[in-house]
C-alpha cells in the first residue's frame, strides 16, 4: 500500500511540475471532470454493484484519497503529452501505451491488496481503458470548443 501511495504522491508531483502544454482552464476543467467521472463510475461499480473496492469494503478516508490522487494526475499526464499533431497510428499506439500501464498499475494494486476484487476481472479493465481514454480526449475536445 505504501508503494502505491508513493507512486501516487509521484504522479502528482510530476503533473504539477512537468512543463504544461494544456492551458490552466484544460487542466481545470479536465481534472474536475476526471476525478468527478471517476467518483460516479466507482461509486456505481465499487458500493452499488459491489465489483471492487479500495483498501477496504465501504468508504475509507485513505480510498477517497487514492482517487483524489490518481484520476487528476493521470488525466493531467495522459492529456498533456497526446500527440494530437501526429498521424492515428502514434495516438493509437499512445493510448494502447497507457492502457497496459495502467492495467500493469492495477495488477500492482491488486498484489498489493490496495485494490480488490469480488466479481470484478483484470481483463474487463483492459478492454475499457481505451475507451476512458478516449472519454478523456473527448471531454478535452468539448472544453477546447466551449474556450473559444
């Protein structure tokens, strides 16, 4: 559990300090909804259907941490090094990038026992991490266009 707090507290210190090339609306606005999509889709998965949880069964103060940490920075770290100027192939081979990480991140979770399983498959996170990530690109689409 420590080790993932570390890489979380990581995360946070490298999207703060890393050279931006999202405005500070982007990273506003696209942080809130990250952090906001992810509160509703864990709260559906995690205490209404009883899928998976952090740390423990129920709401914990170290599990809102958690998901106060990883969803604004990753979001923040995936957005801001897309290579929205480069051909479909780069952005598809990004996103496939970040999709293993993330299935590798939480697999770590796991053996960790800082993420848990009940009904809940690795695989079923492989298959919509692509899909979060393009919500993400999406949602970044819709604040560029809302900004002008």
């Amino acid at each position: 559990m420590i080790l993932i707090f570390g890489c979380l507290i990581l995360f946070n210190i490298i999207a703060f300090f890393m050279p931006k090339r999202l405005t500070k609306i982007e990273i506003y606005a696209t942080a809130l909804f990250a952090t906001c999509f992810g509160f509703v889709v864990d709260i559906l998965l995690d205490f209404k259907s009883n899928m998976y949880g952090f740390l423990t069964e129920g709401v914990s103060y170290l599990g809102v941490m958690a998901q106060l940490l990883i969803y604004p920075s990753i979001n923040i770290l995936f957005l801001n090094y897309f290579p929205f100027t480069k051909n479909t192939t780069a952005k598809t081979l990004y996103i496939v990038a970040w999709s293993v990480f993330s299935v590798v991140f939480e697999w770590i979770s796991l053996q960790t026992s800082f993420f848990y399983y009940t009904t809940w498959k690795l695989w079923y996170s492989a298959v919509l991490y692509p899909i979060l990530f393009l919500i993400l690109l999406a949602n970044l689409r819709i604040v560029r266009r809302i900004k002008e």
